[in-house]
C-alpha cells in the first residue's frame, strides 16, 4: 500500500506548456465512487490500463493501491462505468525541482484544466507556479 498525499489547483494560464516534458492521452473512468473510497480503470496512451483503488477522506492523503490490468478487461470495464467516462491529456510539467501533473480535458469536461502536485511536503505558496490558480484540492 502506498499512501498518497497530493494538492489539485485549477490553472489559470497556458504559461507551463513551454515547459512540458511528457505527454500521455488518458480515459478513465469509475466502478465505484463512494464517500471515502473509490475504484478506478484508467487507461493510457490505448496501450496500457491500471486498476486504482483509494480509500480515505477526500483531503490531501489516502491509501491508494494500483494493479496493471490487461487492456482487453479495462475496455470491457468501461460498460460498467459509473458516471462520465473521462478524456484528458495529462502533461508533465517541472517547476522549482517539482513535478506537476497539468491534465487538459475533452469532451464533457472540454476546458477544465487542473494541476496536481504528489508531494510528501506541503509547498507554500511562494514556490508555486504562476500559472496556478485556487487550490482544489478535496473538491469533486
């Protein structure tokens, strides 16, 4: 079990892209989605697919186990999803010695970007990006 401690922001502006490292199409989408836990398929790039499950308050920590699944599964999982089936492009971006997780959404979430940030220690707010804006962190 790993514990994972993360912060969610909305962005602001389009200032990270000159700093993108990585890039990775995602569909995701739920099983379960219950107060304090959820399961989760998401699959990357068409090529890949993992199993999450969390467990915890939707604050800033909660337990998290994740299983590679076989593609075939996750695609035939999806009939069951729960909810919106989510389209995004997740984009790796580096800011003072931090990596940022910046997911541009499609579809019915077109124009939604969030930032997250997986840290162990709580970064203030003076070695944030720029290009962040209110901290979303717990909302759904």
């Amino acid at each position: 079990m790993a514990k994972e401690i993360e912060r969610k922001f909305l962005v602001t502006s389009d200032d990270w892209r000159g700093q993108v490292d990585a890039k990775t199409a995602i569909r995701q989408f739920y099983l379960v989605a219950a107060d304090g836990r959820s399961l989760r398929v998401r699959i990357r790039d068409g090529s890949s697919a993992v199993l999450t499950l969390k467990f915890g308050a939707h604050g800033r920590e909660r337990d998290e186990f994740e299983y590679p699944i076989p593609l075939c599964d996750a695609e035939e999982m999806q009939e069951f999803a729960v909810g919106l089936v989510i389209e995004k492009a997740r984009h790796e971006v580096r800011h003072n010695g931090y990596v940022y997780e910046v997911d541009v959404f499609a579809g019915a979430l077109a124009g939604l970007v969030i930032a997250e940030l997986e840290t162990p220690n709580d970064v203030r707010k003076a070695k944030l990006p720029s290009w962040l804006g209110r901290e979303i962190t717990g909302e759904s």
